[in-house]
C-alpha cells in the first residue's frame, strides 16, 4: 500500500541543486518516490531548468512535468545580497512563489520559508506569533507566505533556520575549514535554531504522509548561540577555538534579528522528531570520516 501511495505521489523538487534542495531531492528518490528536480544557475544532468521569473516558462515546465507535490527550495537566500538588489530578490523570492503557486490549484505546495520572518526580540518563536521582518530578505519570504495562505487550500509553509549539510558550503563546512587551520573565527551574537538538512527532508516526507497542511517550524532541537555553535564543532574536532565574537558582522549590508530560535512542539506533536545540533555534528563527522 505504501509503495502505491508513493507511486501516485509524483514530487517535483524546485531548487533541487541547493543545500537543501539537492538532499530533498536525494531523499525523496532514496524512499522510492517519483522524482523530478529542477535547476537554475547550477545545471544537473536528468534536471530540468527553471528560472522562476517567467510565468509562462514556469507553468510550462510544471504541466509537463505534472507533480502531485511541489517542495519549493529555490530562493534569493543570500541576505546583503537580497537587500542590495531588492528588485531580482522579489522576483525570484515573491513573483517566482507565485508563478509556482498559479500551478497548485490541483497540487500540494510545500514552501521553504525562513526564521528571519521575525524580528529577534523574544525568541522560541510559534508558528502564529507576530511576524515583523528586519531585512527585505525576510520580508519577501514573509510576502510569499502570506499570498500562499491566500491562494492555497492544500500548502505546507516550513520555516527553517541556519541550514548545514553536505554537498554545499555553509557554516558548519567554513567552520571546520576554519578551526582546523588554526584561523580566528568571527561569530555574531545571535540566537538560532541550526538545522541539519536530513532532518528537515525526513521531516518533510513525515508530513506529507500525514496529510498535513499549514505552518510548522522544521528546526533542530537546539535554541543556541553562533558561538555556542562554533564550541561544539570545535570539540567534536578536539581543536582549540579562537573566538572573536562580535554584536554586528562589519561586512554586513543587511540587519540580522538577534535571537530567531523556533519553537518546535507543534511537529513534536505529530511525532516528528529533529535532531540536536550536537548529533548532526556527529553524524557530518562519521560521514566523511
């Protein structure tokens, strides 16, 4: 019966070239489901190209491609960058959701949102607490969320946080690179929910099988610092760290929230559980070793 439902289910993984994106795809294929992947700037072979700014061209590719579940991973994710060209971050961030979301009226949309919907005044943030972005980066993501809830009966809005994983660089990646040669490491103050990629993918697949639908904060089962971050890796590589910790990155163009960690008992509630960020440390490890 399972391997029917999977059958029926054909995914189609937008972004599937990314840090997520490529472990969603990896995994969703891995659990034998019917899989397509899409690519933008980072051609794949057997993927389809997307560049989500065109309705037309986009609508194209979704018909002929006709998925069951559309898990939306591409994003403008970089933050200064998102704010320095407000014009293509909305495109793709905003206009690009919706081109995906004009497809979906038969479709279930499931659509990677981000903690930096929040201003970072209070933390262990719920699904339905006030939504008040810093940076336009999070504003876009905030504007696509709530047109999604306007034009779809049948969505998943799955915020996640500090994503690390394989495949791509990202500050766990940089991190060991960092402390392994011996480099001072510049950390803010900031307060986050660090997520291991698998995590979120298994996650992801838990939610579709339950039929869910709505907002779900998919984070790791740890509410800590960058630094705290930086001390963990450190002492699962047993390296010595050279902090400098600081209240704002001097290269920063945008504003960054301070504490953005997400509470996570509503998908504790249907059975989900995410990993601590000492365990996805653990298991990056024994994976390259």
């Amino acid at each position: 019966m399972v391997g029917a439902i999977k059958e029926q289910k054909k995914v189609l993984v937008i972004g599937a070239t990314g840090l997520l994106g490529q472990t969603v795809y990896a995994h969703f294929l891995q659990k034998g489901y019917d899989v397509q992947g899409t690519h933008n700037e980072q051609k794949k072979e057997g993927m389809q190209y997307l560049d989500l700014r065109g309705e037309r061209f986009t609508a194209e590719v979704i018909r002929s491609i006709n998925p069951a579940i559309i898990i939306n991973c591409a994003a403008l994710s970089n933050v200064d960058l998102a704010e320095k060209e407000k014009k293509l971050a909305y495109q793709i961030n905003v206009k690009g959701v919706e081109n995906i979301v004009k497809e979906c009226e038969q479709r279930k949309i499931i659509h990677i949102s981000t903690d930096y919907v929040f201003d970072g005044k209070k933390g262990n943030y719920q699904e339905g607490y006030y939504t008040n972005p810093l940076n336009y980066y999070g504003q876009t993501k905030l504007m696509a969320e709530n047109m999604i809830r306007l034009t779809s009966d049948n969505y998943i809005i799955a915020r996640v946080a500090v994503l690390y994983g394989f495949g791509r660089k990202n500050f766990v990646t940089e991190t060991t690179k960092k402390l392994e040669n011996r480099e001072e490491i510049i950390v803010v103050k900031q307060k986050i929910s660090p997520t291991f990629t698998p995590d979120i993918a298994q996650a992801l697949e838990q939610l579709i099988s339950l039929e869910a639908k709505g907002t779900f904060h998919i984070t790791g089962d740890s509410q800590i610092t960058r630094k705290k971050m930086v001390e963990i890796i450190a002492e699962e590589l047993k390296i010595k760290p050279n902090i400098k910790l600081l209240d704002s990155h001097p290269n920063w163009v945008a504003q960054r929230p301070k504490n953005t960690s997400l509470n996570t008992e509503r998908i504790k509630s249907l059975g989900l559980k995410m990993g601590t960020f000492q365990e996805g440390i653990k298991k990056m490890r024994e994976a390259t070793k």
